[in-house]
C-alpha cells in the first residue's frame, strides 16, 4: 500500500496503476480502512493510496440524534466518491444509511469482525457489578435502551468523541463506564479496556456492527477492471447476506441508523436466522420477532435473496405487532 493523502478542495490527482480508497480520518477509520486496502492490494496487485476525508460528524460535537443519525458520517466521503475523487470507499456498516444514493452500489462485504458490545468500566467491573447510579456513557439511542432495561438506576450519559476520548473519561473518574463496539476496540488494539462482553442473544446490536461496507460507482462494480476485481476478493457472501437481512430490517421499518433497534442475522447449518428489537427509549418494554429463511444454495444471488425474504418476515411481524407505535424509528435512513 502507498502513503495518505487528505482530501482539501478539488479533485485528488489520480495517478496509473493507484486504487485511491477513501477514508473518515479517525484513528478507527484508518485502521480498518488499511486493513481492507492491504487485502485489495495483494489480490489485485495495484498499488493502493488512502484518501482521508473530513466529515460533518467528525467536527461537530453535537449529538448524534441532532445531528441526523450516524448517516452524517457517510455523505462527505460519498461525495468524495461520485466527484472521482476516490475510487472506492470504506464505511462502518452501522454508519450507513439504508437508503439507496444514484449512482452508488455497495460492491463489497469483508468478512465480519465480533458485532458484539462491550462495556469498558472502571476497576474491571461488569455490568451487573456497577453501583447503583452509575454513570455510563453512550451515544446510541439503542445501547440507551439496552441498559435501562437491564439497570433503570444507571445514569446514562450521552457522549461523543472517539474511541480514546470516551475511555478517558472512565479513566478521568468522569464516568464509571462506556460502552463500545468490540470490533472497534480490536481494530485499535484497545480489547484490553473490555470489562463485559454483551451476548447477542440477548444484547442485540446495531444491524450491520462489526461490518464494513466498500462501496463503489454502480459503473465499477461489473467487468474485469481492478475495482471489480478487488470487490470480488474481498466479499464474504455469508456476512454480505447477514448484514442485509439486518438492513433490511431498518428499511422496512423506515428507520434511521440511529433508531433503537437492534438486529443479529446468522447463518448456520443451511438456514439464515434473523431476530431484530424495536426499544422503547426508556428501555420500559421492547418487541422482537425471530425468522429464518433456506437459501437454495450458498451462493451470493441464493443468500442475498434469502435474506430479504426473512427480512421482510421479521418487519412484517414487527410492524403488526405495533413496533412503529413504540420507538421513534426517525426517518433519516
């Protein structure tokens, strides 16, 4: 992979034979952006240049639900990218709006990292051991939800900030603990702060944490060129149609990335299963619905329509049973 550079005013110079793949400028965005350009590189053997991109949600220190959803993350590096500034960007799929943008596709999946949450407190307490009244911060609406419903007495706080900001504000005695995404805290090689890990089973996280998305112009995606080629080695069908499914579950129920709904596909044994939570905000009462679909084979077309069939199942059952009635789902998408 060859060297940074950051995007300013005007077109980034393209030069023959460089993959220009472009990036939020966090410390987390880079890392995981670097790991995927590194695997673009030694499949498609060209040289690969990240191009850092400065978004509203990287300078704004408003909240998240202020500022539209997590969705605020991806417009600056989508413009980057229909400007041909770029010629593929990475995303955390959690950060993606579900809406379709013209002219842009989402090419590739890598292979998912661990979607759980963590809590990362103070002393190396879980969260069963926190005291009562603890301070806990988050930015998620959904995490919210979560820890009210299993500890109302928290005093949750809503924060921002990157990954180093908000486990200094644990070890600053500001905050008893924070959650965080575990494949985050690996990607920064910060697994260390974890005090808890959160079972998906019952702590359902955002659709699509743990995943990445490289996304391209819908011209590129086909043929032979070196982006069609770096999408095709770096997909994983499996993840691809899991994190649809979850998706697809945001999308039918209208939702911003930000609504309090959590949502875990996998799949197994030949079947796709999928469960997705709609919260109340409060975390006083939540609605979940669980279906699985039989793709006829592994392929990626027998997966991916799999998945919006189970997907579709699950909304339908959560909208009947009044899921639009107890969460704002917001209508950023």
């Amino acid at each position: 992979m060859t060297g940074t550079v950051s995007r300013a005013s005007g077109a980034v110079e393209r030069r023959d034979g460089v993959l220009r793949v472009g990036t939020r400028g966090s410390a987390l965005a880079v890392a995981q952006t670097t790991v995927v350009a590194n695997a673009i590189a030694k499949a498609t053997g060209s040289d690969v240049e990240l191009i850092t991109v400065t978004t509203h949600g990287d300078t704004s220190r408003d909240s998240l639900s202020e500022l539209g959803g997590t969705g605020v993350f991806a417009s600056a590096l989508r413009d980057a990218l229909l400007a041909d500034e770029c010629d593929l960007i990475v995303h955390s799929l959690k950060d993606l709006p579900t809406a379709p943008v013209q002219g842009l596709v989402i090419g590739a999946v890598p292979k998912r990292a661990d979607a759980r949450d963590t809590l990362c407190a103070r002393d190396g307490l879980t969260l069963d051991e926190l005291p009562d009244g603890a301070r806990v911060g988050t930015g998620s609406p959904r995490r919210v939800a979560q820890l009210k419903a299993r500890r109302p007495d928290l005093d949750v706080v809503d924060i921002r900030g990157n990954v180093d900001t908000r486990l200094g504000r644990v070890a600053d005695g500001d905050l008893d603990a924070v959650v965080l995404a575990a494949a985050g805290l690996a990607r920064l090689g910060r697994s260390d702060a974890v005090t808890d890990f959160f079972p998906l089973s019952n702590v359902p996280t955002a659709p699509g944490q743990g995943a990445l998305a490289i996304e391209v112009r819908s011209a590129d995606e086909k043929g032979r060129g070196p982006i069609a080629t770096a999408l095709s080695a770096v997909d994983h069908v499996t993840t691809h149609a899991c994190v649809t499914a979850e998706r697809h579950v945001l999308a039918g129920l209208e939702a911003g990335c930000a609504a309090p709904i959590g949502a875990t596909a996998i799949v197994d044994d030949g079947l796709l299963f999928l469960t997705a939570t709609v919260y109340r905000p409060d975390g006083s009462e939540q609605l979940t619905a669980s279906h699985a679909a039989t793709p006829e084979s592994m392929s990626a077309r027998h997966l991916d329509e799999a998945a919006r069939d189970v997907g579709q199942r699950v909304v339908d059952e959560l909208l009947g049973a009044g899921a639009a009635d107890l969460a704002p789902l917001g209508s950023t998408r």
